[in-house]
C-alpha cells in the first residue's frame, strides 16, 4: 500500500470529486497524508474554468512533480477539469505526469494508480457523465462540523462564456433517496452544516422526475436530525420559484442566505450571454427575496469586460450594483475560453480595461458591504465556531448564517471558551467590510 497525498483546486463541487477519490483510496488501503514531500503518489484534482484557473493548476503540477527529484514521489496524476479539457497537450508537454484522468471516470482512480505502478500510463478521458447517484465513499476535506453535498452535475443553461457543458456534462440530478442517504450519514458523523451545491440547484432534478424539485429534496432532508444549517449555493435568479422563497422563509434550519450569480445587468450583455431574465426581472426577485425575508443575505457573483461591453453599459451594471445592494460579491474579468460561443464574438475587451472595471466594482462593493455589516452591530447572531485565531487564542474565530464556507468573511469572537464545532450565541460589537467582531452571550 502506498501513501498518498491530494491536492483539490477550484471550486467546491470539484472538492466533493476530491473527497470521493480519498474516500476510494483509503477504502483500498492506502494511506492519506498532507505532507507533499513525504507521499508516494500525489494527485493534482484541477480547475479548468477560466484562464487564471488554469494556470493556477498549471503551475501546481509543475510544483508537484518537483517532489519526483527532491521528495518521495514516485507518481503523479492529474484530474478534473484541466484534463478533461487538455488531456492530450498535458501528456505531450510534462512528461513527469504519470496518469491523466478526466472528469467522467474519476472512479477508477485505485485501479489507475496501481496500473501506473505497474508501468501502464493511462489517460482515461471519457464523456463528462459520472454517475454520483450511488452509494461512493468520502474523506471530507472540510472540518468535521461542515460539509458539501453535490445534488447534479452538469447544466443545462449553455451561457455563451461558460464551458462548464463540455467539462461536466448535461444536468444529471441525484435521486432524493440518494442525497437524503448522504446527509443521514453526515449527520451521524457530526456535521452540522449542509452546504447545498451544484451549477444551478434550482435547476435540480428536472432531468429525473419532469420538474424542479429542490422544495421536495429539502422537505426531505429537514426530516434529518443533527443538521442545523442548509445553505443554497448557486441558485439562478430567473429560475427560483415562489416555494422555494416560501420554504427559506419558514423553515429556521434553512440559512436566509443565497447565492444567486447575475453575472451582469444590462439587458443586451445578459441575452449576448445567454442569460434568463432581464435586469427588471433581477431587481424584482431581489426585492421579492427582501420582502418575504427582510434579512436575507444575497451573493452574487459579476462579470466585466464580456465582448463588446461598452461604457455605458458597464456604468449601467455599477448603477445595478448600488440598486441592488448586495451583502457578497465577487467579480471576475471575462476569460475568452476556446470552445465557447462568446469566444468568438467581436469586440474583445483589452485585459487592461477589463481590469480596470473589475477594480471599480470591487471598490464599490466594498462600500457597500461596509455598510451592511454596520447595520448587524448591536445585534445578536448564531456562530459556529472553525478555530482558534493563530495570533490571539484568546480570540476564537467563526461563520455566522450570512457566511459560506471560504467565500464570505468570518466573525471574531473575544472571551469565548467554545470549542471548534459550537454552535454559540453571539453579540455583534464592530463590523469591517467583510469582517464581523462580537462576544459571546
């Protein structure tokens, strides 16, 4: 048996195919471990969306395999998106990688593994269409307290920029049987928090039973005892229903906590990108959202410099920003991807100017989510506790309801003797623009 050592980039669903392959190999007998240096066969899962991603996995193969020279690798294999997308140019271009192995048939990792030991270097890409709806191991690589559960692959909405289809496939939903069994497991495991994730988790389950049954899926799993918290992530604005709002509303254990990505707000860039709904329709669900559950918390996430995206229209998109008044907000620079319908539209935008506009919107958002945590100061919040603060153990450190998992900010607790995993009651005594300060109460 071999030690092993795996590094997981991009995004949370790509964690979740991470966890899945550990949970295969100590299932096998092999032996996990975080030392790079010291394992004897590392994995690279990588992130293949946008050009800084695919960089970034890039340069973290090459990092890798240093360890073939000046560590105990004796393998190393790449996984995820980058190699369902570039499977060819990376077996023809580092030679230190042992196996390449795509998206669709991450499961055969134990038995790639051993055929690489043995001399065979695989590549093993097929069509993106893995099956999660089955009973397959996990080794989270999240904190005991918290976890991801993964609903669907794949989309079905094609955005013109997007090349999620290509790399994940058509939407392929999990049974409500399947994901109610996970989350029975989880709970019993200790996990207090469910983080609900997909590309459109509104989207979930059309493929299977005719129509959307998120609403259904979450009746389900409040029958659950130990989860405290259901976050949704990803959730398309033009496609939550009057239900699903009603469900949020209602139910405690369902954080008032979204994340909807707009993506832009012009109406002629949002149909150029593909995308349901025009800004009214946007703005409307928001205040929608507000109106039912006044202290919801709204994420988004924005693109600027998409081809042709004037002056003006980038003006209307801050004029949207301030409108809407979001709590989080990310925002990236439009890569142009091959393969993509909006790759070979006209008008690309300089990277200078993309960059620039990407600075405005963040300067903006940062005002404004300043003054959104002000508004929580004086209040009293529930906290689940993540760690100890390394520069003062005296300060714990946690995420309330209005915060993801490695997305949003965390709050900092003075004079709490809670351990990591609590689940304490919090008054809130200062606010920065991502950060909370509090006590415990």
């Amino acid at each position: 048996m071999s030690t092993i050592g795996l590094l997981s980039l991009g995004c949370a669903k790509n964690q979740v195919d991470s966890e899945i392959m550990l949970g295969l190999i100590k299932d096998a007998g092999h032996e996990i471990i975080k030392s790079y240096s010291e394992a004897e066969v590392l994995i690279v899962n990588t992130c293949g969306f946008i050009s800084d991603a695919k960089e970034e996995s890039i340069e973290s193969i090459l990092e890798l395999s240093k360890y073939k020279k000046d560590g105990n690798c004796k393998l190393l294999i790449v996984t995820g998106c980058l190699s369902q997308r570039y499977s060819k140019e990376l077996e023809d271009e580092i030679s230190e990688v042992d196996a390449i192995v795509g998206t669709g048939n991450f499961d055969k990792i134990v038995e790639i593994i051993d055929d690489a030991f043995g001399g065979k270097k695989r590549v093993e890409v097929v069509d993106p269409e893995f099956d999660y709806d089955r009973d397959l191991p996990r080794n989270n690589l999240t904190p005991q307290h918290t976890a991801y559960v993964k609903i669907a692959e794949g989309c079905n909405n094609f955005c013109s920029y997007c090349i999620i289809p290509q790399l994940r496939g058509d939407l392929k939903s999990r049974s409500i049987e399947n994901i109610v069994k996970e989350v029975k497991k989880l709970s019993e495991q200790g996990v207090k928090e469910i983080n609900i994730i997909a590309q459109d988790i509104t989207q979930y389950g059309i493929d299977l039973y005719g129509e959307s049954k998120l609403v259904e899926l979450l009746k389900e799993l409040l029958k659950i005892d130990g989860i405290k918290w259901f976050r949704l992530l990803y959730a398309y604005p033009s496609h939550l229903s009057e239900d699903l709002i009603e469900i949020i509303a209602t139910e405690d254990r369902i954080c008032n906590y979204l994340d909807l990505p707009v993506q832009h707000a012009d109406d002629e860039i949002r149909r150029k990108m593909n995308r349901g709904g025009s800004q009214e329709d946007v703005l409307a669900t928001i205040k929608k959202l507000r109106d039912r559950i006044p202290d919801i918390t709204l994420r988004t996430s924005l693109i600027v410099g998409f081809p042709g995206e004037t002056e003006e229209q980038f003006d209307n998109l801050l004029s949207f920003i301030k409108e809407a008044q979001f709590d989080r907000l990310g925002a990236f620079t439009y890569s142009q991807e091959e393969g993509t319908p909006a790759a070979k539209m006209d008008c690309q935008i300089p990277e200078e100017r993309k960059q620039e506009r990407f600075e405005r919107v963040m300067n903006l958002q940062q005002d404004i989510s300043y003054e959104r945590n002000q508004s929580w100061i004086a209040k009293e919040i529930e906290v689940l506790v993540e760690e100890v603060q390394s520069e003062d153990p005296k300060i714990m450190v946690g995420r309330t309801r209005r915060d993801a998992p490695d997305v949003d900010g965390v709050i900092y607790i003075e004079g709490s003797s809670a351990k990591i995993g609590d689940m304490i009651k919090v008054k809130v005594t200062d606010a920065y623009e991502y950060d909370l300060v509090g006590v415990e109460i």
